[in-house]
C-alpha cells in the first residue's frame, strides 16, 4: 500500500464539476492500494501518514504531525501510485489490487484515520477526479508499507 503524502495550505476534489472533499491546512494523501495489501497494511500506513513530521514547529524545522499542526486530511484513492514504469513508454498496472478489494481497503483506510478523530474528507473511489492543491514547501513524500 502506498501514500504518497503533500502537505498543502488548500487542496479538494472535484468530480462532475462539483467539489465533493476540501480542506485548508493539512495533508493531501493519494493513496495506492497493491495486489497483496490487507487491513494489518491499512492501519499501519495510517498510523505512518498521521505521525510522519512534516509540518514546521516554532524553529521552522520539520517536527510536528498532521494531528500536531491540527491539519485536516484530503484522501483520493489513485490506482496509477502502483504502476510499474521501469521499462516502456507505457505503464502496467498487474501489481494493483482488485477494484473490490482495492475500495475496501482504501475506505478502511479513512476509517482508521477517522477513529483517529481527524478531519477527513475523499474523493470518490473510481470517479474521474480533478485534483486541486497548493503544496506547502512544496512538501511531498511517498510512504510505503
């Protein structure tokens, strides 16, 4: 399974020309669900995505959480994050998970980030989605469980 995390000043997702998620401050999570993930790997990368340091304490270093900082989360399932790009012009996708299973697992994850009592809003799993933001830094990292 894997994030690949931004943090953002303002970031939402619009399907069909109507915002359906937006946050201000806070973390941009697009999430790729592999072929072998399971509950186990869910909450273990939320638990990485809510407690990897990226947002600025008072000396400007990089030392506080999303839930530290009182950041919200915008999370956009994105089956393209498990391509495989190492050789041709044109990516395979035999590493992602299933669509059933890759749903299930990526509402999983929002509940667990929910049950963390986060400010969570998503995109819709399998839309046609435009994404918005304004990356912070920019600050962006690829977390992988």
């Amino acid at each position: 399974m894997i994030a690949l995390i931004q943090r953002v000043t303002q970031a939402s997702v619009t399907v069909e020309n109507q915002i359906i998620g937006e946050i201000k401050s806070g973390l941009l999570v697009l999430l790729g669900v592999e072929r072998d993930d399971d509950e186990e790997k869910a909450k273990r990368l939320c638990e990485r995505v809510m407690t990897y340091r990226v947002f600025s304490d008072d000396e400007g270093r990089m030392n506080l959480n999303v839930e530290q900082a009182g950041g919200e989360l915008l999370v956009v399932s994105q089956f393209t994050l498990v391509a495989d790009t190492r050789k041709g012009t044109r990516a395979g996708f035999s590493k992602g998970a299933h669509p059933d299973d890759a749903k299930r697992l990526y509402e999983y994850f929002n509940t667990c980030c929910k049950e963390r009592g986060m400010t969570l809003q998503t995109g819709e799993f399998a839309a046609d989605m435009q994404v918005a933001l304004v990356n912070d830094g920019p600050v962006t990292f690829w977390l992988q469980v």
